[in-house]
C-alpha cells in the first residue's frame, strides 16, 4: 500500500479530514518535483546546444530549433491520446509511465553524443531521440490536472494547478545554471547520463508513494467532520476506466476556444524556453554565464506568477462566482504579459530588458491554473481527455516557437521576433469572450458511450 493509501486507511473510520487533506496537498507536493524533473529534462537540450552542441556539429539555428521542436511534435501529437490513456487506466499510473519512460531516452540523448561522429547523423539521431521523449512524457500535465481534480477540493483546484505548473518552471529555470554547471564540469553528453539517473530515483519514489485518489470515506465528511455531498466533479473523475469518447469535446465551443487560447500561451512560453538564452548571449552579446543567468529570471517569474494566479483566481471565484472570476486572472496576464514583453524588446539596457521580460512571464504565468482547472471541469469525467486537448493546443503553439522565431529574427530582425509574442498573447485574451468557465460539463450521449465501449477491446 502507498503512502497516501496507508494515511487514509488509518481515517476510513474517523470523523475528520484532516489527514486526508494534508495527504491531499503532500500529493500535490509530489506531482511538483515530478513536473520540476520532466521539465528540467525537456529544456536541458537547449542549453546543451547553445553551450555544445551547435557548435561541435556545425548546426545552424534554424536546423537547431527543428531538434528543440521534434520533442513538441510528438507530445503534441500523442496528446490526446495521452488523455485517453489517463482516463483508462488513471492520472497516476499514467505519471509513472512519463517517468520510467523518461529514463532511456534522457540518457540516449547523451549517447548521441558519444558515437556521433558528423552532423547529419547527430541531427537525425538526436530528433528521433526527442520525439520517442515526447511520446512517453504526453500524459504529464493532464494526469496532474486529473490528480489535482481526484484529491483537491472546489475552492483549491486552480491554487493546486499554479503549484504544479508553477514547479515547472522551477525545473526549466534551473536547467540554464545546473545543467550548464553539468556540462562545463563532466560535458554535455555525461550530463545527460547524470539527469538520467535523478529521473529513474523520482520514478521509484513516485510509484511508491501515490494513490489515484482518497476514498468514500475520506470525501464524505468536511474538515470539521460534518457530513457533506461528494463534490460532483470529483465523483465523476476520481475513477479510471470510465467511457471517454473524446471526439464529443470538439463539440464544446467554450473547451474549443479554451484550447485555441492555450495555443497562445504556448507560444509565448516556448519563446523563452527555447531561444532567451540564444537572444542574450548571440544577440545582446552578454556572457555566457550572465546569459544564462538572466535567462533563469524570466522562467522563474513566471512560476512564481503561476502559484500568485491561482491564489488570486480562487479568491476572485469565491468573491465574483467562476463565471467571471475565472476570467479575470487569465484575460488580465495575458494582456499585460503582451504589453511588458514590447517594454522588453524597446529597452537597450540588459538589466532592463530582463526585468520587463520577468514581468510579462509572471502576468502570462498567472494565467497557467485557470486554463487548467477549467478544462478539468468542462471536460467532467472525461477530464483526462480535455486536459489532453487543452494541452495539444498549448503545444501547438509551443512547436511554432522555436521554429516561427528563428525565421523572423534572421529574416526582420530578432526584435520583431520576440515581440511577434505580444501579438500572439492578444489573440488569446480575445478568446476569454467567448469561453463560459460556470458551464456544466457535457455528457456523451448513450450512444456515444455505447459505441465507444464497442470499439474499446479492452474497456
């Protein structure tokens, strides 16, 4: 039994909570450190071929970026059905598989390293290495959301949601000077080797400790021990293998649009993630340690924001109702998300342009748990799958990124570039119009469900 399991075992006959809600954010705690691991290992290969990489193989930017955007191609493909997966067989054994799988293709990534010998094969190995990466690492962010909707009470999801996408951040920040630190210590292939190893160590602590979610008896009472309704949402998705036919959620305007406004905020983050270390030290020809110094600052705003936004969204729920407090968070950020990266790419002097760059990822940063959240709930007890989708759409703006930028940077110059993210982030805020976070979520009809547990084998 886990550790989560073994907790609320011990209150299956007592009349509070308590422990079970502290085992519920110790769950939310967890998927941090998981979410923190993945990210560091998605990112490291940018700071491996701007300090390496580039250079040992003789790969051009553009031809770099295709390598960075190989990993997104396949997470986003395998997206959806990813989400499938979560609701078939549960968020957490789901997770697990993100994680074991990590293992061999991280350390396959610095084996590359060790028998290529030109760069065509260097590039051909290194992109089919990415993309078997993003395949197995799909599911992560939906099974988290899916968690988060399993063990987190109404009134805490989009809190919950900005702590785990917020300890993600917290991964890719690190990735400039820790794994930077790797490769100037042991070089980049070793370094891989090394990040390898800490994924395999989380991958056993993760299957040791989590549960899919608490029990009847643990959700029947409030904290003070007064008998309450199950939580509708929770009871619709707390449980796997529950008939998903994805395919109906295209037809839900508000997921749809949500999704299409996630695809902004994608391409906004990936624009930093992937080419802010290259813009600081080959276009604003810092140092190199400075450059990827500066660029942890950004990244770590924005995690900060993702915590800070959830906060204030469940306090704007809770004071103006989720129709339109849900709004306010994510229509707001990214406006002034859009708005402080123009400052950013206007300014001339570094200390500047780095602090205006911080600040318009903590504004689009704060928007992060409200998408989340919303889809888990829109979605009901298909709430894998819409994650899946919101996320396919995150990605799909993730893998124009680090291919749209480089183009237009070298074409129209590298300001245009970075500021063609402010336009970007507009459109999205544009799409909150039409999205309705209150709406119920929609059930498949019988026919539906019917015909998907036929051509499901193994429902």
């Amino acid at each position: 039994m886990t550790v989560a399991g073994n907790a609320i075992g011990l209150e299956a006959g007592a009349a509070t909570t308590a422990a079970p809600r502290r085992v519920a954010w110790e769950m939310v705690g967890f998927m941090m450190v998981v979410a923190a691991v993945c990210h560091f290992n998605r990112i490291s290969i940018t700071t491996a071929g701007n300090a390496r990489i580039m250079e040992q193989y003789g790969i051009e930017p553009e031809w770099m970026g295709w390598i960075y955007s190989a990993y997104l191609i396949t997470y986003t493909v395998c997206m959806i059905p990813g989400g499938w997966v979560i609701d078939r067989i549960g968020a957490v054994r789901a997770l697990a598989i993100v994680l074991a799988g990590s293992v061999p293709f991280v350390a396959a990534t610095g084996a590359v390293g060790l028998v290529a010998r030109d760069a065509s094969f260097a590039f051909v190995a290194m992109w089919i290495v990415r993309a078997l990466l993003g395949i197995v690492s799909a599911p992560l962010h939906p099974a988290c959301a899916r968690v988060v909707g399993n063990w987190v009470e109404a009134g805490g999801r989009v809190r919950a949601n900005g702590l785990v996408t917020g300890s993600a951040l917290m991964g890719i920040a690190a990735t400039p000077p820790v794994f930077g630190f790797l490769i100037t210590r042991f070089d980049w292939p070793a370094a891989f080797l090394i990040a390898s190893g800490v994924t395999a160590a989380v991958a056993v602590v993760w299957m040791l400790v989590a549960s899919e979610s608490p029990g009847p008896a643990a959700k029947a009472t409030d904290s003070s021990g007064v008998p309450r309704p199950i939580d509708e949402l929770t009871a619709a998705v707390d449980q796997p293998g529950t008939p998903a036919p994805w395919i109906s959620l295209l037809r839900d305007r508000s997921l749809v649009l949500l999704t299409l406004s996630f695809a902004a905020v994608g391409y906004f983050q990936y624009l930093f993630f992937y080419w802010m270390e290259y813009y600081f030290e080959k276009v604003l020809h810092l140092e190199e340690s400075t450059s990827r110094f500066y660029v942890a600052i950004p990244t770590l705003a924005m995690g900060v924001g993702m915590v800070l936004g959830g906060w204030l969204s469940d306090a704007l729920e809770r004071a103006h109702g989720v129709r339109w407090g849900r709004r306010f968070v994510p229509m707001g950020g990214m406006a002034a998300g859009a708005c402080l990266l123009g400052l950013g790419v206007w300014a001339r002097e570094p200390v500047w342009i780095v602090t205006w760059f911080a600040m318009a990822m903590a504004a689009v940063g704060a928007a992060e748990g409200p998408f989340w959240a919303t889809a888990i709930e829109l979605g009901g007890r298909r709430g894998g799958s819409a994650a899946g989708l919101l996320n396919t759409g995150g990605n799909v703006g993730g893998i124009l990124a680090p291919i749209v930028t480089p183009w237009v940077g070298q074409r129209y110059g590298w300001g245009g570039a970075v500021a063609l993210g402010s336009l970007v982030s507009l459109m999205g805020v544009a799409l909150w119009f039409g999205i309705d976070p209150a709406r119920k979520p929609r059930e498949p009809s019988p026919m539906a469900e019917a015909l998907d547990w036929e051509i499901d084998p193994g429902a």
